[in-house]
C-alpha cells in the first residue's frame, strides 16, 4: 500500500509538509512511524493547555482553531504565546479570512495562518 507518507519520503518533499489533525491518536501514530514527519494538533477549546496536548503526542505545531470567536487572536496573550515557544512548539492558526485577524496574528508572531481565502495573506511587497 502506498501512502501519503511513503510519496512525500520518495520524492523528497516531506520536509515541506505538516500533518495535522484533531485527532491526538493519529498524530501521535505518525510521529511513532515516522519521527523525522513535522506534525500539527488541532484544536478547538480556548481551555485546552496547548502546551500538554502537544506534548503528549510529540506534536511540533499546536492549532488552536478558534474562528468562531469574534476575536480569536485576543486569545493568543502573551503568557500563552510564551509557554508555547518555551517548549519551542510552532504556532499555526485556524483558517481566517477576516482582515483585521490576519493583520494581529502576522503582529502576534505565528508561523502559520489558515485560510479559504490565500490571496488574504499575502503580504505586499514594497
């Protein structure tokens, strides 16, 4: 059976992919078979210590996916951030599409940013 895993290895492109997904069982199963893969948890709960979560399936990202609160980035304080890159975790973000989100997680620092709409996070070029 050929998979994902065994592609991206073959021709050379799993350095440039992240798996990611709410579920803790297969993030952890992918990081198990495959340790050098970079790997993402989803989230959903602004309760959730993000730090913990990753940790327990040796994850490289958290995601927090938090577009349905009217101002999700509000929720990435400095004390959250900062346990985050403690343990030298990445930061990716739900999909957004609203500008003014976009423009505070660019401010705030995180690796990535989701969306449906890519052409919003593009940044002009001067």
């Amino acid at each position: 059976m050929v998979t994902v895993l065994t592609v991206l290895r073959e021709t050379g492109m799993l350095r440039y992919a992240i798996f990611g997904s709410f579920r803790p069982d297969l993030v952890a199963e992918i990081k198990a078979n495959a340790p050098e893969a970079v790997t993402s948890i989803l989230f959903s709960s602004a309760n959730v210590d993000p730090v913990l979560l990753a940790r327990s399936v040796k994850a490289d990202y958290v995601h927090p996916c938090w577009e349905r609160f009217e101002s999700p980035s509000a929720l990435l304080t400095e004390a959250w951030i900062n346990s985050v890159r403690a343990e030298e975790l990445g930061i990716v973000c739900w999909h957004e599409e609203r500008p003014q989100e976009i423009a505070a997680l660019t401010a705030l620092g995180v690796d990535g940013i989701c969306s449906d709409q890519p052409e919003l996070l593009v940044i002009p070029r001067p």
